[in-house]
C-alpha cells in the first residue's frame, strides 16, 4: 500500500497531467515541466518509479479533476492556493493561451473551494461566456448570398461561385 505522501504526490501528479492536457495536446515543455514541478516538491530529488509511471500511463479519459482535487479541500487556504498556482505553471510551460486551459484552472479552484479571486492573474480577464455566446451567434450567421445568385451581375470585385444543388 502506498504511503500518504505518495498518494498525495500522484494526486497532484495527476492534477498537473489534467492541467497539460486541458488543451487536447500534451507537449514535450510540459512533460518536462510536470517532472520539474514534482522534482521540486520532492525537494529536488529524482521522482519515486510510481510517479514516472504515472506520468507515462496518464490518459486524460476518465480523469475528474473535482474527484481528484477532492482529497486537498481540507487543506489550509494557502495550500489550496500554492496548489492552484502550482497546476498554473503548467499551462505557461507551452507559452501558449488557451480558454480550455483557463477552464480547467476555474474547474479546479472551484474543486478546491477557493473564492473567485484566487483566479486573478491566473486565467484571463473576460467574461468567457460572453466570448462563446458572440462566437457561437457568428457561427449561426449564414455566409454572404453571392450576387449571381441574388440576379446581380457580377463586378469587378466580386467573385461567381456554382452553388451545386
């Protein structure tokens, strides 16, 4: 059976490998920066077998972040908080933004039951759901009727398109 600081360590391991494929691509700069953080925590020592296994098995399939971010609730706020901000390293490891990546942040504070302004600088500063509502009535508009089949004859700046039936 393994110890309670192993179990901990594989929860936050998993934490951080939810956090590297919140995006649907998990990079190499990731890997390597789940293997730094959790190095670190382990005060710089080489990982424990079982965690290098786990992060060679992790599939993003089937993993909750709730469930797993579970077992810290009970923790002190700044724990909680040193968590939140330790999964956040992951997603600067690809240098990339992504509003699936600030989803998982929120997903896990929320798991955590840290207040909404323990996200401040981590995600990014819009409303989201305002974002996906304007992306999502752009999607519904139609595309441009072309003018041959409005009965307009065709300019100079304009373009004749068949439209198959």
């Amino acid at each position: 059976m393994a110890s309670p600081v192993l179990d901990r360590t594989l929860a936050i391991c998993d934490l951080l490998l939810g956090a590297a494929h919140a995006d649907s691509f998990f990079r190499d700069e990731e890997r390597e920066r789940v293997r730094e953080l959790l190095a670190e925590l382990q005060g710089g020592e080489a990982l424990p077998p079982e965690v290098e296994a786990r992060i060679d098995a992790f599939t993003p399939e089937g993993f909750d972040v709730t469930r797993t971010a579970s077992g810290f609730r009970a923790d002190p706020l700044e724990e909680r908080r040193k968590l939140l901000h330790l999964v956040s390293a992951i997603h600067e490891a690809d240098e990339e933004l992504d509003l699936d990546e600030d989803d998982y942040l929120r997903a896990l504070a929320a798991a955590l039951e840290l207040p909404a302004e323990e996200l401040g600088g981590l995600v990014l500063e819009f409303e989201v759901e305002e974002l996906r509502e304007s992306f999502a009535a752009l999607k519904s508009v139609p595309p441009p009727i072309p003018p041959a089949a409005r009965g307009a004859k065709p300019g100079p700046d304009t373009v004749d398109v068949e439209l198959d039936e």
